[in-house]
C-alpha cells in the first residue's frame, strides 16, 4: 500500500502548477477555503513522507539480518521478479502463497519437537490420575525422561501419544492449556520461553513475503489445535493460515450447550506426504515458495517446485552447533538426508544457517535496531 | 481502507492555517518547491476525495438489493456495532469471521443441488465406459433422470457417489473439469449458467461485512474441490476461504511428476454436526457470523450462538415460489425443520426471501445500478 502511494506521488503532473496559480486569484472566501484546503492537504502529505518513508527503509534491506550472499539475493530477486507486473515472472497477488514448515524452519526443534515438551510436561502434570502409566510405554519413558528409550519409538505411536493428550476436553479447554504452556514453559537448556526460539532471518522474510502481497502460512506436522493459540503473536500469521495435523473431532451438546470435543483418534497426519495434501485440503493452491528443513518436507518443495513458472524452493540448514544445532542425516528429529541431496540436484537454495544468519534469535538482535 | 482517510481528512488542525501563511514569503526558488508541492497535494487530494466519496456512498445503503426491515436493519446495527470502537460490543477486525452455507444460502439449490447435476452430467459423459451402471444404484436412476428414485437413497451414499467421481484423476484435472463444467453447464430450468444463479443481496452482505474488516468463509457440505475453482469470481472469496467436505487424496510422483490423486473414500463431510468442527478444523475460530437455510446449517448457527458477545446468525428461508422455490420443512434438498423452530425460540434472524429481497439474481438488476 505505501508503495503504490509512493507512485502516485513520483507520478504528479506538472501542469497542476496553473491550477494552483489561478486558485491564488480568488477573493476572500475562496482564499479560506484555500487555506482550509492547504491545511488539509499538508497534513495529508505528512502522513504520506511518513509512508514512503517507512516504505523506502523496508526497500532499503528487507532481509537485514542476512548476510549478504547467493541466498538472500536468491530470495529479493524472486520477490521482485514474481511482484513487478513487466517482468515475465509475475504473479498476481492473490496467487502469492508461500508455505513454511515450522519445527526447524521458523523455530528451533532440540533436543526434541517443542510440541513434545508440551506433551511430556501435560503427561506429568495428569500421571497422578494414572497410575497405569508407570509401566506402559511410552508414557514411562516419558515420566522417567528417558530420550534414548523414546527415540525407538515410531513416529505414529508418539502421535498417537499427543494427539491422546486431553481427550474428551473441549477444543476452547485445549486452546487455554496451551496458552497457560506457552507463557510460562521453558525451554529445558536454553531457559527461555519456546517463543523467543523463533528465529529471527525467518521472522523478516515472513514480513517482507506479506508486505509483497505474499499470504504466508505454516503447513507443519505439529497440531493445528497447538500451534493456533500463539503464532499470530510469533508470526504474524493468523490461525487459519495454519495447515497441520489434527484429532478427530466431535460436535456434541452439553447442557444444552455446543462444544467440540477431542477425540484421540488421528484425523490427519501432515507431514511427509500428507504436506502437499494438507496444502491441497486447506488451501487449494500450488504454493509460489516453500520453506523446509527436514525430509518430512520433501514432498511439499517437490509439489511446489513442479508448479508452472517461478518458484521458490528453500532448506534450511542446520550448520551451526555454536548458536543453535548443527544436525541433517543422521538426525532423530529433523532429519534433513533425501532432501540435501534433491535440493542438490534439482538447485534448490540451501540457508546455511552459520553462514547466512547474522543472528539466529530476537533476542540476539542489538536492541536499536530490534524490529 | 477509505474510512479512515475520511477521519484524518476530518481531523485536520485549523492552526495549520498560520504554517501555510508563513509559506508564501519565500523566494521564487522556496515558491517552485511550493507549487511543486501543491500540485502534489492537488493529486493527492483529488485521490482522497474519490476514495471518502466512494466509502460515503457505500455506507448510504450497504445492502441496496434488501428491502428495509427488521432483517436489513439488524445486519446493518450488527456491523455498526462490532466495528465502532466506542461500542462495548467491539470486535478487532482480525477475529471478524463470517461463515456462509453455499447451496440455498449464496446460490439457489433446486431442484437439486448443483453439484449434483455436475456429478449427473460426469456419470453420463463416462457412461459409455461403465456399463455396469446400466443397473447399479445409483446410477440406474442417474442415467434415466429418476429424481424420485434418487430422493430414496441417504445423503451418505450420494456423497460416495460424488466422492467417487473422477477417483484417479489429479487434483489439477479434477479442477480443469470443474471449470469446463461451470462455464458450459446450464441449469434444467432456467437455462442458465449456474453461477448466474447467485443471490445479489448475499453478494451485497459478503462486500458489506468484507468493507468492514470482516472475513468471509464458505462452510459447505460441498466437495471444496468442486467449489474453490469459481468462487473467487462468484462471491470474491478466496479458495482458501472455503471449508468443504472432500474426498482422500493421495500424493505420488507419476514418472517423476509430483501428483496429486483424488481416491474415492470419503475424508470428511462439512455438514450437519460436521460444520463446526469444519469451522474450527479449518479457520480454528469461532464466527462472529453464520448464514445457512437448511437443518444443515443448524449445528453451525448453534455453535456460532454460543459465543461470547455480539454474534449475528440468520436463516435464508426460501418463501418466494415465483421468483426463486418455496420450501422449508419437508423439502429433500434444503430441509429447514428444526432449524425453524430453533430460530424462533433463539431469535435468530429469519430471512423471508419474498418479504425481504428486492431481487433475487444479479441478472434481475436494472442495467444502470448493476454493481
């Protein structure tokens, strides 16, 4: 919006000057209300240069906290060549959908998916009413905090696991218990809140893609019902631009009065192959850019990669052990193998993590220029 | 948007007055600046006053096809009320959800469903290579136009029917299929396309609550797939504002090519006590907003009710036999049985089609007030 204010002010014909000089003829009438007229408009142009101006330093470097590279330069001139209506690439705004997982590509995902911290920490808080839990797996791997153990398990089971959690409680219950997690649950090594573990590069492109008319959504693994609560505050992104797993779901009246209940039986599972399918059901459209960083992501850069014209293609990689993880094949979580090597044939950008970030964090940003 | 232009134009200081007086003294080099900036301002101006004039005659009368009454004056104290910021029943504009049932609510639905006479008119174009079917129900009663015959079988095994259609086919066939369909398609009766079918003071209601902050959803017992390829250019939404029953799908790569396959199991129907829980599968929000017609739509209207503060639900009901179809509590399509007696002991809304809307379709605009 401010932009296209920039061009219809670059745009002012300069035939209006006679105009102007006949309007200073008039008499005393007219003169006030050319002076009403003039207060107006000087008022207007204030709040205009504040416009432009605001609009002109976001141009200035949209991606500030990426170092300058084949990267982030990828990235601007996609953006400009998809948004800039004589280049052959353009897109019509209404067709810019970029997609990004979440675990490991808009927020961190060690020692383990944060999702699974919430599980573990409702686990402990409900094992008193379960008893039976001491000895059934994987529950007492669980409360015995035994990751070795956990990490034989396979990924449905644990599912199953999360999507049980809080069966038979109400979808506005589940939305407060995450919220009350969200604000007060810390990560286990880095003592912080999971939200200050969003990483900062991932926060400006998700602000640059929407202020080019991109809508931005996360199509993720995790459950839509865990995300929802807290990543319009973290993202920008409202809840039904969410894509993720879920439970069933019941409708039923209680009292008289409606509620959807959980069920503990998986609904869907949006990951791997599931994530272009996921796309297809919540938003019916081939996504312009993807962002990943795991293998369970490989189908949607495929899927979004074999659309017609420009596309965005992009991992993101875990180099750096000093300020986050360094991992990819061998991973338990984020497991990053088939994708390195299709993102190698196939030229997809890879963000080397040590390489390109300036920062990895918020709250690592110098506090003037926190955005 | 141009509300609020409006309100700085409004809010102009007088003592501007006084910056402007000292202006004039300059010399001729301070004078070109000026003029430079008064013709700027003169363009801007001329902008402001188009956008305050068109947001001035949008606000006149919002809902120009809807005869004056309880229902039109409802709707419009509604929308004052949640957008007005000095109002306790202010909501912010990013939790302003309104949902709309599609058949009989934003476009006529008889003497079938629309999507049925697409799945009719796909079942004899692939008649030739089944011809199985010349016996099998339902699609006996298909091929020989038996309505009466087809009014026996349950919703379920229709929807299978519809589900199966096109089982195989890619996602982006599927959606070339419909596009074919709706531009070429005429209805039985009227014999037109049937997206001329449309109701123009539901197309009024989409623009007024979208004007004012809101977001418009589609909650359909209809396939999204046969939905999101035209109701962008029907109702302005966004396929990805539609929540929809759909069938499985499937993702594969088809000599290399990623692919999306339509399987023909059903994966969720949107309807009845499905709505909600579409709702929140999909938008994860409660509506401030729900407009069905059927008993359909009931679960949908109750859960929307049950809200905390204002909330607006309203009932199409289809009283106008001479310029659309009667029908209400033994209707086939469209049944509104319950819904009707809810709507009277909740009072809710009632839409009297006949009593309420000056025209029924866009095509019965005089040619000058066509929007």
């Amino acid at each position: 919006m401010p932009r296209n204010m920039a061009v219809v002010i670059l745009r002012v014909p300069h035939d209006c000057f006679k105009l102007s000089d006949q309007e200073y003829g008039g008499n005393m009438k007219k003169k006030k209300w050319l002076l009403h007229r003039v207060s107006l408009l000087v008022s207007i142009v204030v709040l205009m240069v504040s416009l432009v101006s605001s609009a002109t330093a976001g141009e200035h470097d949209p991606l500030p906290s990426w170092n300058d590279g084949i990267v982030k330069q990828a990235v601007v001139d996609f953006v400009q060549r998809v948004t800039d209506k004589n280049n052959r690439d353009f897109v019509p705004s209404d067709r810019r959908i970029a997609v990004f997982d979440n675990d490991g590509t808009l927020w961190s995902e060690k020692p383990l998916y944060f999702e699974i911290f919430f599980v573990f920490d409702q686990i402990r808080a409900l094992a008193p009413a379960h008893p039976e839990w001491k000895t059934q797996q994987p529950y007492k791997d669980i409360l015995e905090n035994n990751l070795k153990g956990l990490a034989t398990f396979d990924e449905y089971s644990l599912m199953k696991v999360v999507m049980g959690i809080h069966q038979g409680k109400t979808t506005d219950e589940f939305d407060m218990i995450v919220r009350n997690w969200i604000d007060t649950a810390r990560h286990p090594h880095l003592k912080r809140p999971y939200t200050d573990l969003v990483y900062q590069p991932m926060l400006e492109v998700l602000r640059y893609l929407r202020d080019r008319g991109f809508k931005t959504f996360i199509a993720s693994g995790g459950n839509t019902d865990f995300m929802r609560p807290w990543v319009t505050k973290a993202y920008g992104i409202p809840p039904e631009q969410v894509v993720g797993s879920s439970s069933q779901i019941k409708y039923e009246l209680r009292h008289g009065i409606p509620v959807l209940i959980r069920l503990p039986n998986i609904h869907f599972i949006d990951d791997g192959e599931g994530k272009p399918v996921g796309i297809h059901k919540f938003i019916g459209r081939r996504p312009l850019v993807a962002f990943g960083n795991s293998d369970g992501d490989l189908p949607m850069l495929q899927w979004t990669a074999a659309g017609e014209g420009a596309r965005l293609m992009l991992i993101v990689h875990h180099t750096d052990a000093e300020r986050e993880w360094a991992y990819d094949r061998d991973s338990f979580v984020g497991r990053l193998n088939k994708g390195l090597d299709e993102a190698d044939k196939r030229g997809w950008l890879i963000i080397d993590m040590k390489r390109d970030w300036k920062v990895i964090y918020p709250f690592q940003l110098p506090k003037q220029t926190s955005r």
